[in-house]
C-alpha cells in the first residue's frame, strides 16, 4: 500500500517575472507600439523626410515617412499623439531648416523649427484621436491620412507670423510623376496624393502585421490541407497587396493626365540670367555690396560684348538676382551710373532686386526694370517680408525676450531692416512683357504665387539671395519653382546671386542650372502664356475642401470616443 502522505509533492513552480514589452503594449484600443518604439519609428521617419526633399530628392520616401509617422500615433492618447508628433517634426526640420541657422543663429533655427514641429504635433494628436474611428472603419485611413496632412501644412502655411511652408510634402516631388496632378489642385493637392500614398502603405503594413501574428498564433494544419490555406490565411496577403498597388496607383496616376493642354502658347522672348556670386573674403560690408553690384554689371558688359561679337544672341530682357544692389540706385548716383551703363551696353530693360529707402525713413526690398533709355520705370516691393530677418513682428517684446536667451540675439534683432509689406500687384511690367514679382521664399506661398498669374504674370520669374545660406536651400527653393511652372502652366527662371539659378518648363524640368558659390550667366528662349490651368482658376477651394474634410473625421473621431466612453460607465 502506497503511503500517500509520505510521497513528495513538488513544489509549486515560481511565477514566471513578467517581460516589458520591446515592442509592443496593449491600450485601450488593442496593440500599439511601445513610447520608446514609437519615438524610434517617429524620428527616423522623420530623418526619411528630410532624404525626400532636395539636395537628395528620393522622393517616394516622402509617402513612407507619412506612414511611419501614422503608425508611431496610432492608438496612442492625445498628449502621447502631441509628444510622438513633436519629435518627428524636431527629427524632420532640424536638419531640413539647418541653413538658416547659418543667417538667423543657431536659437533663431531652433525656434523656427520647434514652432514648424508643434505643428506636426498636433498633426499627431489628430490622428491619435481617430484611432478609433480608423479601427472601426479601417478603409478610411488613407483618406483621413491624407486630409490631415492638408490640414497640418494649410495651418504652417498661416500662423505665425504669416506661416511658413518649407516641408510641405508636395516640395518633395518637383522629380516625381505624382507632381503632374499639381496643376488639377495645386500643392495642397499635390500633398494630400502623398499622404494617400502614404496612408495607403500604412494600411497595407497594418494588415501584412495582423497576418503575421494570426500565421504564428495558428496551430499547423494537417499535411492533407497544407496545400489548400483556408481563406483567412490568405485574406491579409491579399489587403496588403491590395493597398501597396493602391499606393503606387495613387503615385503614378497623373502620368496619364495630358501635361501639353498647360503648355505655353505665346510668343517668344530671350531671357538671360545673371549670376554675378558674392566676394566675401577681406571686404568690410559695404565693400562688399558695392563689389556685388560690380559683379552683376561687369557679367551684364561681357554679355553685351559677346553680343557685339556675335557670339550670344541679344536678350529681350537681363535678370539680375535679388540684392543685387544692395546700395539703394534710387539715391546712390554711382549705383545708378553703374547700372545704366549695363543696361546701355546690352541694349535691353535689366530686371534687378535693389534695396531702396523711402521718404518716409521705411525701407523696401524691391524688384525693379531698368530700362536702357529711361532709367528705373517699374518698381515691385516684397509683398511677404520674411519675420525676424526683414522685420520683426512685436519686436519689443521679442527684443526682451531674446536679450534674456542671448544678448546678441537681442542686438540682431535690433539690426533688423524692418522691410515695409508691398502693397502692389504680384506683377513685373517690362515693355509688352508681364513677369511674376516674386521675390525669394514668395515662390513658397500658394497667394503670392496664383495672384501674380492672376494679374498678368506671363512667365514664373523668382529672384533669389541665398548668399547667407548654402546650396541644399537653393535647390529646395528651385524644385519649388519647378512646381509652379507645371502648377500654372508656366515657363519659369531662378535668378540668384550666388546659385542655384536655372530655367524651367511647363513639365517641371530643369535646365542650364548653374554650380553654387559661381560667377555665370545662361540664356534661353522662353515662352510666354495666358493660360489658366485648373489650379490657377481654383485657387484655396481644394485646400479648403480638404482641410474642412479632415475637421469633420475629426468631429466624427469624438462623437465615437465619446460614445465609447458612455458605453462603459
């Protein structure tokens, strides 16, 4: 007989310690990723951004930042939305905004790029609160994807202090085929297409995950069944590849769309571009703007002799960058001289960026044709001065506030020019010849730009200083022209001190593109237009429609929190 009390009993095994997750945590709401994994996900997807824009221009990297930046959010509360958001926009603008550090100072950069950042945190905030709704009806998370990043950038756009668009998505794609759908919409139109496309690979990554996990945690079948997978196996192969193909889809679609019906179809003219580069070394400041109108004169008189020579072809008209005479002509009787003595030798009107002071003890940074008979007959003055490095807006307050960071950021700020807001039409008038007035980070704005076609603009004409800056700027700011000439069915031109200046085409391409920090002067026959596309006509409507699309998922997104939260109480 078996003496029970007497066998040993085994011990009752130890709990096992309880594993943090690495990767994923459950909410609320199901799995999500972890804060550490999100924060991960969130600056690298932002780094992706910045490899998107110019001077690297892989372009299709735009749409995975979108959704990597989604799936970081993504079941997330509202402060962890807002925090995750905030550090993708920290990861993407520090380095994306880094040559303004080089003109402004390094807080200035930080500022400017911690402002842009709050914006994509709220972005993510958004987003985290239409976890649910996105849960519930997971088709719309494309369309809500893309909505919401009309809404963020139509917000950067304006406030503060007149907004700020550098990082838009559609400044990604001056290289892309998704860019030939700009001129339907415009770059609010052209940015919600990547953010769909990024939406899309998000919910195809999503469904590739759930598969995944549903494949491991299945038991296996029997060898006789093996071969036949029931449906449920398969289901989320297929959603994945069905949102894959529905991103490319979205990314390629407008290659089919009849670029030629934009194409210019007036007349003629010849444009030439001078790039006269800035002398910095041993030159005090005033020597230097003097040697920087020089530059532009003596490129203009070597322009004029090959000319002469037969060796160039007589332009119609010379552009000559902004700032090229920083010397107010107006007053300066050498600069004046100087000037039309150029104008005289090429024997065509001179466009040129000069700073003029007013009688009224204003200044303005203006664009002005120099005729070679008459001397300065028109005169645009920059209608969107940039804050804190043409004027400052509050400066007693913000002078306080950054004597306290830095005094010398308080004495920059004192140092400021304080450029007055033009006031006139978005236009330059050259004889029977119509350009845009757009000066410098202008070329950014949806307004400034549709306006000057709207009041006669016949070519896109952008004068440009990015002597202060580097060339990684520069080639962001020409992609951007490269946009507004396919936006608005435009022959365009980049005219900039030091580079990048080039030519573009109503199909975005580029060309005689000069080398940065170079003297050079490039010349082509360009064709004027009084066309309107889509775009032109439209104008805010599709950002409007868009953005009002994405606050109704968003009042959608509470009604169902809300509703939740009932049902639990």
């Amino acid at each position: 007989m078996i003496d029970r009390e007497a066998a040993p009993t085994p011990e009752a095994a130890p709990p096992a310690p309880k594993r943090r997750p690495l990767l994923l945590t459950d909410s609320p709401l199901g799995r999500r990723l972890t804060l550490p994994a999100a924060l991960v996900l969130a600056i690298a997807s932002g780094l992706l951004a910045v490899l998107a824009f110019p001077p690297y221009g892989a372009w299709p990297l735009a749409a995975v930042s979108v959704a990597g930046f989604g799936a970081a959010v993504h079941r997330r509360r509202l402060r962890g939305g807002l925090g995750v958001g905030f550090v993708y926009g920290m990861a993407f603008f520090l380095p994306l905004l880094a040559w303004s550090s080089t003109q402004v100072g390094q807080w200035p950069w930080l500022f400017l790029c911690g402002l842009e950042a709050l914006a994509t945190g709220l972005l993510g905030m958004g987003l985290a609160a239409c976890s649910r709704l996105i849960d519930t009806h997971r088709w719309t998370w494309a369309p809500l994807t893309g909505v919401a990043w009309v809404a963020e950038e139509a917000l950067r756009a304006r406030q503060p202090f007149g907004g700020f668009t550098w990082g838009n998505l559609a400044f990604s794609q001056a290289d892309s085929p998704t860019a030939a759908a700009i001129w339907l919409g415009g770059a609010p139109f052209l940015s919600f297409l990547v953010a769909l496309s990024g939406g899309f690979l998000l919910a195809a990554g999503f469904a590739l995950a759930v598969h995944l996990h549903g494949s491991q945690a299945s038991p296996r079948l029997p060898a006789s069944r093996e071969s036949a997978p029931p449906p449920r196996r398969t289901a989320g192969i297929r959603r994945a590849a069905a949102f894959t193909a529905a991103a490319a889809l979205t990314a390629l679609a407008p290659l089919a769309l009849p670029i030629d019906a934009t194409a210019p179809d007036g007349e003629q003219i010849n444009v030439a571009v001078v790039q006269g580069n800035v002398p910095r070394l041993g030159l005090s400041f005033n020597e230097q703007r003097r040697a920087v109108l020089d530059n532009h004169v003596q490129a203009t008189l070597d322009l004029a002799d090959a000319v002469n020579e037969g060796r160039a072809d007589r332009p119609d008209l010379v552009m000559w960058p902004e700032n090229a005479s920083d010397i107010d002509p107006l007053a300066n009787e050498d600069a004046y001289d100087r000037i039309s003595q150029a104008a005289a030798a090429i024997g065509a009107p001179i466009v040129l960026g000069g700073i003029v002071h007013k009688d009224d003890g204003t200044r303005a940074n203006m664009t002005i044709v120099w005729d070679p008979e008459d001397g300065p007959v028109y005169m645009y003055s920059k209608r969107h001065p940039v804050p804190f490095a043409e004027y400052v807006p509050y400066k007693a307050f913000f002078s306080t506030v950054a004597g306290w960071i830095d005094p010398r950021m308080s004495e920059g700020l004192d140092n400021v020019a304080g450029f007055e807001h033009g006031q006139n039409a978005g236009i330059v008038e050259v004889g029977d010849y119509t350009l845009s007035g757009l000066i410098c980070f202008e070329i950014a704005f949806d307004a400034e730009t549709r306006a000057s076609v709207l009041d006669g603009a016949q070519l896109m004409a952008v004068g440009t200083n990015n002597a202060t800056f580097d060339a990684n700027e520069a080639k962001q700011q020409l992609a951007m022209v490269q946009l507004r000439s396919i936006e608005h069915g435009r022959d365009g031109l980049m005219a900039s001190t030091v580079g990048v200046s080039g030519f573009t085409d109503h199909t975005g391409e580029v060309f005689q593109a000069t080398e940065f920090n170079t003297a050079a002067v490039i010349q082509s026959d360009l064709t004027l237009s009084d066309r309107s596309t889509p775009a032109s006509t439209v104008g805010i409507l599709p950002e409007a429609v868009l953005t009002g699309a994405a606050l109704v998922a968003l009042a959608c997104a509470f009604l169902i929190n809300l509703k939740h939260r009932r049902s639990q109480t």
